[in-house]
C-alpha cells in the first residue's frame, strides 16, 4: 500500500482531519506512525461503537501501531462510581475484543490501555498541575462541554478531563488523536494548548456521529437510541422496526446512516454488496456496491423503509454473533459492571 492509498483509506468515513497536510507528511516519513482513541468506560458499549472499530481497524490496515485507552479515570471523572472502574474495563476489554474479531480485524499491532497504568505517575501529574496553570476554568468548561455531563453545580472533576486528555497524546507517545465529532472542542484544545508546555501538537482526526434510533445521537444512556451487543436477535428487530427512518428522508436517519457507515464499509472491503431483500411484486432484490448508490436510492424513495429495516436487521445480527457465542460470560460480566441496568 503507497502513501496515497494510506491517506485515503485513513480519511474515508471520516468528518474532519486537523490537519491532511500533516497527515500526508507522516505518513511520507515514518515507516509505522502510532494513533489512539480514548474512551471513558462509562455507559455500555453499543453498536455504534463499530463506526471507531472500523476506523481503528483501516489504520492497522495502513500499517499502524494502534492504542485504545479504556479511560478508567476518565470515567470516574464523568461520574462512574469509583467501585465499578475496574469491572466495567473488564466488560469493555472483552467485548471491544470482540468488535474487532467481528469485522475480521487484524490486531497484531493493537493494544488495549487502562488509563489509570500511567495517569497517576508523578511525571504525568506534575504535568496535569502545569497545565492547569496555563488554561482557565471557562477554558477547560468549553473544551469538555460536549463530553462532559455538566449540572447546574459542575464538578471540579469535569474541568480536570481535558487537561488528561491533552497529556495522554503525550504519555502514550502517539502521532495521532482520533475520536468523534463530540470530541472537538477537547482536540483543539489540545492542539493549542501542548505546545505551552512544551510538547508538539498531534495531528487530530473525527468521525461523524450516527444518529441514534429516534432521530438523535447514539446514546450509552438512552435505550431507545441504540442497539446493545448483547441484545438478542428479536430484541434487535423490535428496536430497528420502531426506528426512525421516513421515507426518502436522511437527516437524522439512524438506519441509513448505520447502513452507510458500518455495514457498507464491511461488505465492500469484503467485495460484497449489500443485498437488500424483496418479493418479485414489489420489484425484486435490490443491490448496492457504495453507499452513495444506497443513498441516491433511498432519497428517490425506491426503496421502502421496511425493507431497509429488514436488511439491516440481518446484517446487525451478523456483527453481534461472536458477542452471542460469549453471551454467558459477558453477560454476567455487563451486570457486575452495570448492577442498576
């Protein structure tokens, strides 16, 4: 794979790249660059967590070395209870081993990080207190404000959070941040901030965020936004059927978008194309090789919401199959990690 193969296989699916020109440079220069993503083991994974999977998989593909940090602190930041940090990095760690197992991912060069293994070192913390010496609360406020769950009393907890995230660029000696678009604010803030300290900016890539079930953003906390990896087979038709998805409409279509980002991106990098089942009365079955195909289709209304409902459904249920063959173990895991669900 050259240079430019490796640029367009890391930006495809992607939103925002800060910056390509710095991208394309690395990627010219060194021979194995090194990426994170970062996620507070808070709410319980779900299947739009498969957006970050992919992407973490094309960058092993383009030949990285990639890290994903289980931000235990970091969720006790955004109010994990303390006592449960260490059985919910339990659930993720295997169920995100999963995800990657499920989308044929090659994981010779990954690894998984507990945030805690480096964040209460003494370098690391010194750190953390100069910085705070150089940016101000409504700083700090602003950049976590689409992360952190802010009340009408905040915490000094959530203020703290992209101060550690900035430096995790740092101790995890990596060239590249990746997250969602959600992130921004804390990437910029990063990029702006490090070098006060005397550390290089790094370069910062975002994907969109899919929409959730009823026509919002995925959400760990609300259950009728998203689809569970342990929900069963029925449970995934019930939800998907109920989704939001009219006709012809693709703004805020958590079905369609799942379809475009996820199950698209699988089937093509496995030259395959996405089928979409129907009786001969009604036309036939319908195939996509892109998701701009499926895109223009839906939009000039040729395909019928059900019958994108009902093929998704068959391929949701595709992906959760290795969660389903460990259903015993993750399940009994999920309720140590999440007792009031």
């Amino acid at each position: 794979m050259n240079v430019n193969e490796k640029f367009e296989l890391i930006k495809r699916n992607t939103q925002e790249i800060v910056t390509e020109k710095e991208l394309m440079e690395l990627l010219k220069n060194k021979k194995q660059p090194s990426v994170y993503l970062g996620t507070a083991i808070t709410g319980k994974p779900h299947i739009a967590y498969f957006i970050w999977v992919l992407k973490l998989a094309d960058f092993l593909k383009a030949g990285f070395k990639v890290k994903l940090l289980l931000a235990d602190l970091h969720g006790a930041l955004d109010n994990c209870p303390w006592d449960l940090l260490e059985k919910r990095y339990k659930y993720y760690s295997e169920v995100v081993s999963l995800m990657f197992k499920s989308v044929g991912a090659d994981i010779k060069n990954f690894e998984i990080i507990t945030g805690s293994s480096f964040q209460l070192k003494k370098d690391y913390m010194l750190d953390v207190l100069k910085y705070s010496t150089f940016v101000s609360i409504n700083d700090c406020k602003r950049a976590s404000a689409d992360v952190v769950k802010y009340g009408k009393n905040p915490q000094l907890s959530g203020l703290i959070y992209p101060i550690m995230q900035s430096l995790d660029e740092v101790y995890l000696n990596i060239d590249i941040q990746y997250g969602g678009t959600d992130q921004r604010k804390i990437l910029m803030f990063s990029r702006e901030n490090l070098p006060r300290l005397g550390y290089k900016p790094r370069i910062e890539i975002m994907n969109p965020m899919l929409p959730g079930l009823v026509g919002k953003k995925m959400s760990a906390s609300d259950d009728r936004t998203k689809i569970d990896l342990l929900d069963d087979e029925k449970t995934v038709k019930i939800k998907i059927n109920k989704a939001f998805c009219p006709e012809g409409i693709i703004e805020d279509n958590g079905v369609l978008s799942f379809a475009e980002h996820v199950i698209m991106t699988i089937l093509q990098d496995q030259n395959k194309k996405f089928i979409i089942n129907r009786p001969e009365k009604w036309g036939g079955n319908l195939e996509f090789k892109t998701k701009e195909e499926l895109e223009k289709s839906f939009v000039k209304k040729e395909i019928h919401p059900m019958d994108l409902k009902n093929a998704v459904v068959i391929e949701i249920n595709k992906l959760l199959e290795p969660m389903r063959k460990n259903r015993v173990k993750l399940e009994k895991l999920a309720k140590e990690a999440y007792p009031d669900d």
